[in-house]
C-alpha cells in the first residue's frame, strides 16, 4: 500500500497493525487521497484474521487529526463536497465495523472528522495536551461521518447536544470526565500506552475478543431481554474452540496460555 498519506504497520507478529495519518503539514487533514487509503486498509484489515487490534494515530505531535481538508474542499462544487464528506463517512464506518477492538491514540487535536474517527474506535487514549471536538456549525454544517449519532451514545444525549450544538472544543480532562477518551496520560506516552494496550487485547483469546465485540455492537440500544439473548447465542460459539481449551488447560497448568483463533 502506498504510504503517502497513510502508514500502515504490524507488530507483535502481525496480530497489531498501526495506522498512521500522515500528512502532519496540515495537521492529518483528510484530504480525499487519504480518506480512500484509510478506508481501503480498514476494509483489507476487516478480512485478515491474523490481526487482534488496530492504532489509528496521526503523524506528528500537532494533531491525531483535523478533519477534512478545508482548503481542498474550497475548490469544489456541492456534489463534489458531498462526495468527499461521503468518503470520510465512509472511512468512519469501516473503522468502526472493524471485528477486532480499535485503539484511537490522540496527540493535539482531534476535531470535526478527526473527532469522528476516534469516536469510531472502540479505546481512545490521549495525551493531556489532546483537544477534542465538533466544530462544524461553525462553517455552516455539522458532522458527517457518524459524529451525531455516535457521540450520543458515547457520552449521553446531554452532553452531546451541548458539544454538538457550541462546537465548543474541550481539553484531555474534561474529554476524560466526559467519557469522551478513556485514559489520559503524558503527551509523549500516548504511543507507548497505546501499544501496551493493544499487546494487552491481542494476548487474548482472538474469537472471544472478536464474539464480544460483536455482541457489544448488536446489543446496543437493545431491550435487555433481546440482548441477553444476543449475548447467550454469540457466548455459545465460544465453547468448543480449541482456544477455550486451552485457556482451561493454561489455568490448570498454572501457565500463559498460547491461543491460536480456532
């Protein structure tokens, strides 16, 4: 994959892969180059089951990301500006539909698109100097790529009105008091703290981590008799796996188990 504008990483064996937003010159603005990388290596990686967890991080201490590139779309027509606002739109659900957990590591800003994608994945954890928000009744619209419907669910329908309706910005704390980000730390841990995360998941048993997400998604908003129905039906596919044995082997045997995805 060309990595002009989207650096794509494996450690830990290939089970963590890095995204890295690389246009640091204009604080990782999503320009439409970049917005069809991300989503292409989100749809690649919602294939590959070798991979456990997924970073998305910007280049660059400035900012995790900016948005969508202003400057860009000031040279575009209607059509075109929705084309692209669709594009990033569509970057954001592929983050999100990602089967495995997503971990946004946050330095400097992240606001309109970029708030959006990091409220796409599943863990954010941010620098102290990080300043989240949704800025666009500012320029005459608001977010696109999922803002209003995911920051409600993330933070309350109170919370997020009042984000959603200033589009004021807010600092690390406030974001953590928020439940905005989960974990606050120094700005230059932020990629450490990230990665002992993801190596955290990703020692996991895989199929469990992955059967979980995907009984936390279909849950959502669901009454609680259809939901523990969901989570029963998803929590029975677990039972017979060569991981969940030896799970129940390692603990016997007072060891690290070693699990395999089967």
């Amino acid at each position: 994959m060309d990595d002009t504008f989207l650096r794509v990483d494996r450690t830990n064996g290939g089970a963590v892969v890095t995204l890295t937003l690389n246009r640091p010159e204009f604080r990782n603005a999503l320009n439409q180059e970049l917005s069809r990388a991300l989503l292409g290596a989100c749809t690649e990686l919602a294939t590959d089951s070798a991979v456990r967890v997924v970073i998305l991080t910007g280049t660059g201490a400035r900012a995790f990301c900016s948005g969508a590139d202003l400057t860009e779309r000031q040279g575009m027509t209607g059509p075109q500006r929705a084309t692209h606002t669709e594009l990033i739109n569509r970057a954001a659900d592929a983050l999100a539909a990602l089967p495995i957990p997503a971990i946004a590591a946050i330095r400097g800003y992240a606001v309109a698109g970029g708030a959006e994608l990091a409220i796409a994945c599943d863990i954010r954890v941010a620098g102290n100097d990080a300043v989240l928000g949704f800025p666009e009744v500012k320029i005459g619209i608001f977010p696109g790529a999922g803002g209003a419907v995911r920051l409600p669910l993330l933070i309350g329908v109170g919370a997020a009105r009042e984000l959603l309706y200033s589009g004021r910005f807010v600092v690390a704390a406030e974001a953590l008091r928020l439940g905005l980000v989960d974990r606050v730390v120094e700005p230059a841990a932020v990629p450490l703290s990230a990665a002992e995360l993801a190596r955290e998941i990703a020692a996991n048993a895989p199929l469990a981590v992955r059967a979980l997400k995907r009984t936390l998604r279909e849950t959502a908003g669901r009454p609680l008799d259809a939901a523990l129905r969901i989570a029963a039906r998803h929590r029975r596919t677990l039972d017979e796996t060569a991981d969940y044995a030896e799970g129940l082997a390692a603990f016997a045997e007072k060891r690290e188990p070693l699990f395999t995805g089967n």
